[in-house]
C-alpha cells in the first residue's frame, strides 16, 4: 500500500527554533529517510521551498492570473512529503511518528493513502 | 522483454530448479540467487540468438556455478580450490531431483513480512527479474530491489537451513506458503489500483506456483483447495468489469462470459478435495465459488448451500468478513432484515466498523429493504471509504440509482 505522509510546516514555529534544534530535525530526517531505503518501504521524498517563493496561477477569461504568494491564507503550508509503500496504514502511522516535526508544536504530520498514481515513481 | 515467450517460460520453470540445485550443493542463498539471476539474464540474450541448448537447465547450472564460483573467488581469494570445483561442473552431473517447494519454503521464512516473502517468492520461484515485481507493485525498482536484498539478508542471519521442515513447522510453513500465493492472486485479482495488464500475469503467476505446489503435495485437500478457488475466481476475470473498467457484481454478470475450461477445471478439483478427511478454509472457498458457478444464473443459485459452507467457515476460521458474507447468503434465504441482523453484530468489531465492505453490504440490504434513504447514505459513506476508483464509481452510481427525490 502506498501512503503520502505530508508535513505541514509554520515558518514563524520553524524561524522560532534554536540552531541546534534545526540541526537535529536535519538527522533526525536523515536517519527516517536511511532507515526506508534499507527497508525497501521508501518511494521517493520531496522538500518545498518556502511557501513565500510560491505562485498561484489561475486562467480568467483565457487570460493566466499569476500571483504572488501561497493559495491558502493560513499559518500552515504544505513543507514537503514522503511517499512510501508499506504493508497497511498502521505500518505507515508507526513510521510517520519517527519523524522528528511530529515531536514539535505548531507542525503537522499527515498520512494519507493514495488511491491513483501515474507518470515516473523514480524521482 | 525482448525474450521469446518460449524462452521467457522455459526460464521461469527452470530458474527456481537451478536455484535450488546450487543451494543444496553450495549453501548460502544470498549468492546463488544473485549467480541464477545472472545466468537467467545471460540466458534471455543467448538463446533466442542462438538457440536453446541440448540440456537448458545443465546449460544454466552450469554458468550459475560459474558466477557463483567466480564470486567466491573475488570473495575469498581461494583461487585455486575454486578453479577445481569450477571445472568439475559439468551438464550431465546436474541432479534430476526438483527442490523448488524447499525453495518455497524458504521464501516464506516466518522471520520475513509478507511483503518480503511475495517479493522474494515471485524472484527466487516465480523467476520474475526484480524490474517486472516492481512494475507488478507500482514501486520503483529501487524499493523492490531493498526489499528482495533485505529479505535475504533476514534468511542468512536467521541461519535457515536448505531443507524441508518436517512435522508442525511443515505444516505451518506450508500455511504461510498458501497464504503468499493467495496474497499474490489477490493483488492480481483486486487491481485496487493502477495498470490492469501488470495485475493479471501476477494473477496467472500465482496460478501457475499453485499448481506447482498441487503437483508436489497432490494429497494436501487446502493446496488443491486454493488451486481450485484461484481457477474458479479467475474463470470470471472478464465478466467482473465493463469495458470501461467499471465493477460489476456477481449476480449481473454476464455468465456466458465464464471461462468454462477453467471452471470444469476448478470444479474437479474441489469434488477431490472435499472428498479427503479435512476440511481448511481454501476447500471452503473454493466450495462456495464453486456453488456459484454451478448455477447457470444468479437466481438459480444454491443460496442454502452457500449459506451453510460459510457457517462452517465462521466456526472453524472465524473472521468478521466470513460474516459479512455469510449475511449476505441469510438475506437470500430469509430476507433483507435477518441478513440485517446479523450484520449488526460485526459494528462493535473494530476491525470492521467504518469499513467500506460492512457499509455497501448494509447498503445493499438496506435497498433491498426498500429504505431508499438509508441506501443512498450508506453507498456514498462506503464510496468515500475505499481507496478503489473502480469500487468508488460503483457505489456511486449505487447511491444515483436509490437517490431518494427530495
């Protein structure tokens, strides 16, 4: 079973954290990710740049609106994502709590099963 | 693959016997999988070129020992034993004897998940290439390749040795053996998602280690039970689903479309089986397809019969989907509100509850009732549970058909 396990991030808890604490959130993503690849259970995982550098883009009238900015007007965005395979959803809930933002207020870890996938899973 | 079919057959048949052959004489599976994969590799590129050898699998035993010795050799630096053993090996030495079920076997180590020992199964036995599994799972090879090294790694430190288990373990590693090849059919069967045409080889691979087994182990009434439900199950494959890919259910389809041959197959089978001294859950299953296809329509089915086959299957392998269908059979006999009843004895299984099968099944009954409102509910709740698209489009045009006018 494929699961998306999303880690929804706040820049101003993110900006908050000491050195050190960023550091450890770097391993601690370093060794998950080490630890899926000997397993066999990782896809494939990909990090979003700062929700700032986002666009919107919309099409009005046959004429494309772009603007700057994330979509949702929120505290939380979208960070990056994990896409694994794995046995059942309690597999994937085990291992989405070894990520180290699930340890940390104010940011947000999801996990959803996919349901449709197509195109290249190799990254 | 740019094998002939041939070729590509008469390797998968062959491969799991040279496997076993180099195990038996050299110990350490790990390396003479790799060496058999390599030589099956070699295989695929020459003989379609220049033609299939005398003795194919004394051809393959042969050049496997080759790389297994050749890597023993970078391995351990003991050129020269090596170089004797190496010429020793020749065609005609190659033992007559099958190992494959003790190949099996090992596949299906209790100390690996049941993820692993599928992966490791359709390699080592199945004779699929790594690429062809990954494709089958829709995971990149690179996962299924961890998969398959980690799984061996597991069986080398678990210090299995290469030989049959005898009595209790024997016993339950041929459950596990059963279980993984159900396991496969299923994935093949379900195709829950993505490429249909992958699905259904690993639907045939499953069918044809089956009857490998069956081939082995005649005597056992669950191999020849599962045999029997896979050819039963698969016999409806094209009337289960339209041409654009929607469901549809047991009782609307079109039974002309049945694949007779593998009917009267399964149907053999399963008069063998329930003639032996036990009774597992596979000789149960197959039992209950067979009911099913031997009623010409949906009305004309044996209901009292199927009924019947799922109480005993409750009380001697007791799981709440056994329930789930046996109230489905009640509702046939009793009508919709006993199988109602019973279906309400599953809501405090936590198992259960939320599932999207309890739901569409209460759905169904619940149509079958007459509550159009509570069926219109309960289809579109069962619609947004499953992780199908093919499923989630029959639920929905379920609720369309019962949408109660407001």
């Amino acid at each position: 079973m494929k699961f998306l396990i999303s880690m929804h991030i706040n820049p101003d808890v993110l900006d908050a954290l000491t050195d050190e604490e960023k550091a450890a959130i770097g391993d601690g993503h370093g060794a998950f990710i080490e630890a899926l690849k000997s397993s066999g259970e990782l896809i494939t995982t990909q990090a979003l740049v700062d929700p700032s550098q986002a666009a919107v883009v919309s099409v009005r009238g046959g004429r494309p609106v772009v603007t700057d900015g994330p979509f949702l007007e929120s505290k939380e965005y979208l960070g990056g994502f994990y896409l694994i395979d794995c046995e059942n959803k309690e597999r994937a809930i085990e291992l989405a709590t070894r990520i180290p933002d699930t340890a940390i207020e104010g940011l947000g870890v999801e996990v959803r099963q996919v349901m449709f996938a197509d195109g290249q899973l190799e990254a | 693959m740019t094998a002939a079919p041939a070729v590509e057959d008469l390797l998968r048949a062959l491969t799991p016997q040279v496997l076993s052959t180099l195990v038996r004489r050299h110990g350490q599976f790990e390396g003479c999988e790799d060496a058999v994969q390599e030589a099956a590799l070699a295989a695929t590129v020459q003989w379609p070129a220049q033609g299939v050898p005398d003795n194919p699998r004394g051809w393959l035993t042969t050049v496997a020992s080759r790389r297994l010795i050749d890597q023993m050799r970078s391995d351990h630096a003991r050129r020269e034993r090596e170089a004797t053993t190496a010429t020793e090996v020749v065609p005609e030495e190659v033992p007559d004897t099958d190992d494959t079920l003790v190949l099996l076997f090992l596949c299906c180590h209790p100390t690996l998940t049941a993820a692993s020992q599928i992966a490791l199964t359709l390699r080592a036995v199945g004779g699929l290439t790594t690429a062809e599994i990954a494709r089958a799972f829709l995971v990149p090879q690179a996962t299924m390749a961890a998969r398959i090294s980690r799984a061996k790694q597991r069986i080398k430190a678990a210090g299995s040795s290469f030989a049959l288990p005898d009595g209790a373990e024997h016993e339950e590693r041929l459950r596990a053996v059963l279980h993984v090849l159900y396991l496969i059919f299923n994935e093949g069967y379900t195709a829950s998602s993505g490429s249909a045409l992958h699905r259904a080889d690993l639907a045939r691979e499953a069918i044809r280690l089956a009857r490998m087994v069956h081939a082995q182990l005649p005597e056992d009434g669950e191999v020849t039970g599962l045999l029997a439900l896979m050819l039963l199950t698969h016999a409806r494959r094209t009337a289960r689903t339209t041409a654009a890919g929607d469901l549809v259910p047991l009782d609307e389809q079109d039974r002309t479309r049945w694949d007779r041959e593998l009917i009267d197959e399964g149907l053999e089978l399963v008069k063998v089986s329930l003639a032996g001294p036990a009774l597992g859950p596979y000789q149960l299953q197959a039992a209950i397809a067979a009911t099913h296809a031997d009623a010409a329509t949906a009305q004309e089915t044996n209901w009292p019969q199927v009924h019947a086959l799922y109480l005993i299957l409750e009380r001697i392998a007791p799981n709440p989907m056994v329930t789930l269908n046996r109230a489905i059979a009640l509702a046939e006999i009793q009508g919709p509100s006993a199988g109602l009843a019973l279906l309400s004895v599953l809501d405090s299984d936590e198992r259960m509850a939320g599932h999207h099968r309890l739901l569409s099944v209460r759905a169904h009954l619940l149509e079958k009732a007459g509550d159009a409102a509570g069926a219109y509910e309960l289809y579109r709740r069962a619609a947004k549970s499953t992780a199908s698209l093919a499923e989630q489009r029959y639920l929905q045009s379920r609720a369309g058909r019962v949408r109660p006018t407001a």
